[in-house]
C-alpha cells in the first residue's frame, strides 16, 4: 500500500494532541532554547508575548511526537488487517515554518498532517517524495504552527 492511496491527498488527519505545562516548557526550554520568555515567567511578563511561552522548536517537536505515536499505531492496525503498511522516512526537508501564535503554559495543541502531493523519484526506482502540510491549533482554533514538510517512502 502507498501513503497516497491510505492518506488521499487533502485529508487531515489529526495525530494528537498535547498539553503544555509551564514545567515542559521550561525544561525543554533550558536544554534547547534558553531565551528568557521561555525560561522564566517573571521575565517574560516584560517581553513581546507578555507570559511564559513555549519555544516554537518545543511546538515542532510536539508536532513529531505525536505524529510518531499515531504512526506506530497505524502500522500496528494495518498490519492486524493483513496491509502492509506504507515504508515511510525520513523526511527530505521541510519549507515554511511558521509560528503563528505563541503557545503558553496550559494551552493544549492538537496536531494534524495532510498529503498535499506524492512524487516518484527518477533517482531512485521504488522511492516517493511525499509532500505534506502540517499544523498545530490551540484549544481556541488558532494555528500556532504550521509547515511544509516532506517523507519519503520506499517500496
């Protein structure tokens, strides 16, 4: 089975969801992006987002999580159907990374991919380039974050 023919391009697929505590932020933030809006909710209240906020590296990361998770289970429940599912990875880059809005300590951010396009490679025989777009909208329908990525796909 291809990707395109389980994901028909255009169809969002929602991978999942995760919560973002004041706690998360800042430990991944002290690893990874230590600026003061992200690390410390006292100094934040004096810069442009005006509370502690999530660094938009966390929310891409969140993104991967949850689409991993769901992935493992989409082979798991395509395989008890007998399907071969789809060899997918890794991704061949990604364009246009937007962080649209901040996303704070306590906000929850629903993620979702959607096939926009499926390609074989004169390259390679038997390899795909699949091109997605993929999201992350608050708890209020806001997009935070979204992005133009790609997976590539073997037979």
């Amino acid at each position: 089975m291809r990707l395109i023919e389980l994901s028909p391009p255009g169809q969002k697929i929602i991978t999942g969801t995760l919560l973002f505590t004041a706690e998360d932020i800042v430990r991944y933030a002290k690893k990874f992006d230590p600026q003061p809006f992200h690390v410390d909710a006292e100094a934040a209240k004096n810069y442009v987002f005006g509370a502690l906020c999530a660094s938009g590296w966390h929310t891409c990361a969140g993104w991967m999580k949850t689409y991993i998770a769901y992935w493992k289970t989409e082979v798991a429940r395509l395989e008890s159907e007998g399907i071969t599912a789809p060899k997918l990875g890794p991704s061949a880059g990604f364009r246009k990374l937007q962080w649209l809005k901040p996303v704070y300590a306590g906000d929850s951010v629903t993620y979702s991919v959607a096939l926009t396009e499926s390609r074989s490679l004169a390259s390679r025989p038997g390899t795909w380039i699949n091109m997605t777009v993929c999201d992350g909208v608050n708890q209020h329908g806001e997009v935070v974050m979204r992005y133009e990525g790609t997976v590539l796909e073997f037979a």
